[in-house]
C-alpha cells in the first residue's frame, strides 16, 4: 500500500508515526525544517499523556528524565492554597515537567529504533489528486503518493489550506510574556507557583534543575530583552514569594492569545491533527497533550481500515470524535483566560481569594485535576461507542469513557499488564463458550482478557457475565452487563469486518 505521508514532526507528528510503524503501516515523516526543534516550549506533560506513552512503549524514558510535579501552589502575600494531583486515578498522579524539545528527541528516537525515520528540509507545497507535492532539500519538487495525508504541520498548516478546510477563528488582545531563565535556586523551585501581587500575577514552572519558566500575563510593550534586574523587579512586584536571583535569560517571548478551530479535521484522503487542527490560550497547558491525543484517535483507526479490517466509515469517528474536545477545550481556556486577564490586573488579591475559594470544595479539586489532566476526556456522543441498552443504574465504566486503571491482587497495574496495540476484550468468567469463536474470528484485531479478580469486579462493578470491549486507545468501545454473545456480534460487525467475509471477498 502507499504510505501514510506525515507532514511535520512536532510531537503530533512523531507519535502519529510511531503508531503506524508499531502497527505495520507504512509511513513517509517530512519536516521543512533542518532538523529536531531546540524551543523548550511545552512543558507540562499531563498524566492521560502518559498513559497513553505507557501504551507506546516509551514512557520510561520521559519518567527518568522529567520533573514529577504533584501539586501546584498559589501564593498570595504569605496565604497559601495548593492544587494536588496525588489522589488522580492514574498510574501516573503528578504532572511530569520536560522541556519540549526533549520530548521530540524522546520520540525521534523512539522512532528511529522502531525503524522509522524523519526526512527534514522537504516541505509540502501543496496536494494534488490526494498525493503531496513537496519540494526537496535541493530545490527539486516531488510527488509523493499516499494512502493518507496527516496534517501534523502546526498552527499555519499548509495542508489544512491545501485541503481548502475553513476555520474559525478569533485573536484576542490579551498576551503572555514568556521567559526561561536560568535562576539562582534559593529554594525548592519544582512546585509550580502562581502568585499574585500588588501589580498582578504571574506563574513559574520548573525546566530542570536550575531553569525556570516565568509566566506574567501581560500586553506586549517591546520585544527587546529585559534585563536580569527588570525580570527581578517584575517577579516582586508580581508578588513571586521567594528571593530568587535571574542569573541568565535564556529566550523570552509574547505569546498572544488566539482561538483557531478548523470546521472538520478530515477531507476525503487529509487529516488535520495538533495545532494544525485547533489552537488556543497556553493556560493549563493543553496544546501538545491534546494533540498527543489526536494522534493516538486516528492511528489504530488508519491501520484497521488499512489492513481491510474495518470499513473506510470509521475513519469518520476521528472528526467526530475528536472536534468536540478540541471546542470544549477552547472554550474553556478562553473563558479563563478572559476572567484572569481581568481580575489579575485590578484586583489580584480578589482572584487569588477567588481561586482558593472554589478549590476549597475537595469535588470541584477532583473534577479539575481530571480535567487539566484529561483524564475527564471521553465520548459518550460517538457512534462507535455502544451498549445493548443504555443502562444508568450500572456505576460501571460506561461506552466512551476511559477504562480505568485497577491495581490488581498481585500488586501489578491492569494497564501495564494489558498493553497491546489491539482491542481488548475484557471478560470475568472463563466459563463463556464463545471464546474461542470469537478469537478465531477476530484475534487479528482483538485480545481475550479474563480478569477474576477482586478488585477488577469493584471498579468496573462488573458480574461474572459482563464484559468491556476497550479500544486501543483505552476508551471502553462497548460493555455488556449480561452478555448476549448476539448482541456482542452486532457491534463488532459494525466496527469490523471479520475475517471470514474478507476471505470470500
Ligand atoms: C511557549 C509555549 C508554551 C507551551 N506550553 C505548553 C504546555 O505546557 N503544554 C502543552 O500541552 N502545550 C503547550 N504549548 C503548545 C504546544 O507547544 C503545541 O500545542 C505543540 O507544539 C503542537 O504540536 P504539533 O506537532 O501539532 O505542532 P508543531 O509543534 O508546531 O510542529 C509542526 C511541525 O510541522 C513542520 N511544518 C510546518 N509546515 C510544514 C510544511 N509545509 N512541510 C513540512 N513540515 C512543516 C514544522 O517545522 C514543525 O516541526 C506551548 C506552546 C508554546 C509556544
């Protein structure tokens, strides 16, 4: 088959082409650039991200490496409140700091080992008949065929204009300056702080060991480097609770707000993912993880259909399934960058009461550190997530929520333990006659699991007879809580075509 022509190898990029290569397909990654980036950009890996890394055989690596975070703290004149995520239902309950640019080198040698590879200086230029037309590192243009095109090509994406996808979009007036710098660590820096002053707020987050990100949300006055001193005064006057000394700037940037939403994410042959797809206020740190997201959705979908085990249709479950998240999530990043934006400025002290306020309530901490670490990301709406009947009063997890994580009897994690780039089906009794009918049909595409234990029943407030059909990317696809091995058959011949029809055809 042709291959899948990636275009950019940002972190979108890179994950969507180990992916395809773990699954088999074959893959063409180009990047207009000279080689990996050196920008340290996003910082905050969240913990769904690191799940899904897990799944990819690589999160070791980032573990080793990152700064493991588990609460944020927030500041105001000596009164202290603190956001933790150490109660997260997640193998992983912290956010792991690491510059961005460590990531992408992570990945692109991940990749490397999986024999993939990124082929810089060719840019795409346009698409023709479904094929990419890119020009060379010696000028030369080149046609490339495709089975699929992936836009992985950030913000100004070529392909999504190529593809003639309109957008929405709005900028706003509010921006952030961005610094990293190197600090004299007079104290313990790896907590994230905001902090709020008589002049307003700002925000400092850890690189490494001695390196800092400070964030101030301010307008852009000039973009000429500020001086150690300046950054200092700025920090103090922004109420930064610790005397720290700037030892060197590293970078600093504006960072405007902007909302950029493009109206689908597929076009006959063309995918939009990352930041070519949606691109919103830096607050929370969503960009890249969301995009990690985006890549993981489409992969196992583009390897079914082209192994002919499922039809084209489910390709149109990417759109579906993923637009949603990327517009709630503009929404709300907007929303809050709007209200800090004005409140930071009048009345910090207002907002920082306001703030420990709602964090006060142990419900509303829970439901945002699932959100800030997407781990509340499900599909409830999509057509290929499914129940006999809708059934509420069963607490277990329901079609298009995350599979949750169980430590099971031996001490182990159900998620390292069920790591497979195939769908799962998740069965507690092994007494069912169609195990075996099923594997046969389907263990291309599937692997039986039979948990008894414990555990495993409470979380999933599963009985002997009931069953999870888990999706690759760890969304539960369909549950049953009293099998019907008929009513089974008529879901997974909605998402696959099985093998013995793909015989005789
Ligand atoms: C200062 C800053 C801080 C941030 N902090 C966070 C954070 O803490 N957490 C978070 O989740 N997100 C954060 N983000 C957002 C995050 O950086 C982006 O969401 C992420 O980089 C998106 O990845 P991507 O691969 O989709 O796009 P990009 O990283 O933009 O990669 C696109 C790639 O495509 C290549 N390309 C472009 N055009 C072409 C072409 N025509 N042909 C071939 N190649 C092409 C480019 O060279 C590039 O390598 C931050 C962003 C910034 C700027």
């Amino acid at each position: 088959m042709d291959p899948v022509v990636i275009v950019g190898a940002g972190p979108t990029g890179l994950v969507l082409a180990i992916e395809c290569v773990r699954r088999g397909l074959p893959i063409r990654l180009i990047d207009e650039k000279r080689g990996p980036s050196t920008h340290s950009k996003a910082l905050a890996i969240h913990a769904r991200s690191l799940e899904l890394l897990e799944k990819t055989g690589v999160v070791s690596s980032f573990l080793e490496e990152g700064i493991r975070v588990e609460e944020i703290v927030l500041d105001c004149k000596g009164n202290e409140e603190s956001l933790s995520f150490k109660k997260l239902d997640s193998p992983f309950p912290f956010v792991l700091f690491l510059p961005q640019s460590r990531t992408e080198e992570l990945l692109l040698s991940y990749l490397q080992e999986l024999g993939g590879e990124v082929e810089w200086e060719k840019s795409l230029l346009d698409i023709i008949d479904g094929k990419a037309l890119v020009s060379t590192p010696s000028g030369e243009k080149k046609v490339l065929e495709a089975s699929w095109i992936a836009g992985c090509d950030g913000g100004g994406s070529r392909v999504r204009e190529a593809a003639k996808i309109p957008v929405k979009k709005s900028r706003y007036t509010q921006s952030f300056l961005l610094i990293d710098a190197v600090v004299d660590k007079g104290g313990d820096f790896d907590a994230p702080h905001l902090f709020f002053g008589s002049k307003g707020m700002g925000l400092t987050f850890p690189i490494d060991q001695e390196k800092l990100r400070l964030v101030f949300p301010q307008p852009q006055t000039s973009a000429e480097a500020l001086t150690n001193e300046e950054i200092e005064t700025l920090l103090q006057a922004r109420g930064y609770p610790k005397k720290i000394q700037i030892k060197e700037v590293l970078w600093h940037s504006y960072f405007h707000h902007k909302r950029m939403l493009a109206t689908t994410f597929q076009k006959e042959n063309i995918f939009l993912l990352g930041d070519a797809a949606h691109l919103h206020s830096p607050l929370g740190g969503q960009g890249m993880n969301t995009s990690i997201q985006d890549a993981w959705n489409l992969a196992w979908k583009l390897a079914l259909v082209a192994k002919g085990a499922s039809p084209p249709t489910l390709l149109e479950s990417y759109t579906e399934e993923r637009l949603p998240i990327a517009l709630a999530l503009l929404k709300k990043t907007s929303l809050l960058t709007r209200v800090i934006f004005s409140l930071q400025k009048i009345a910090p002290s207002l907002l920082f009461r306001s703030l420990a306020f709602f964090l006060h309530s142990k419900k509303r901490r829970k439901k945002l550190t699932h959100v800030v670490s997407e781990l509340a990301i499900h599909y409830p709406d999509s057509s290929i997530t499914s129940e006999p009947k809708r059934n509420e009063d069963w607490n277990g997890p329901k079609p298009g929520e995350r599979a949750p994580d169980v430590v099971l009897d031996n001490g182990k994690h159900f998620f390292s333990e069920s790591i497979t780039p195939k769908h799962l089906l998740l069965l507690f009794s092994d007494k069912h006659d169609f195990i075996k009918a099923i594997e046969e049909e389907y263990g291309e595409v599937m692997e039986v699991k039979v948990f008894q234990d414990q555990n495993f029943r409470e979380k999933y407030a599963a009985g002997p007879d009931s069953l999870f059909l888990i999706r690759p990317d760890g969304y539960i696809g369909y549950r049953s809580q009293k099998v019907k091995i008929e009513e089974v058959i008529s879901y997974l011949l909605k998402i696959f075509t099985p093998i013995s029809q793909r015989r005789k055809s």
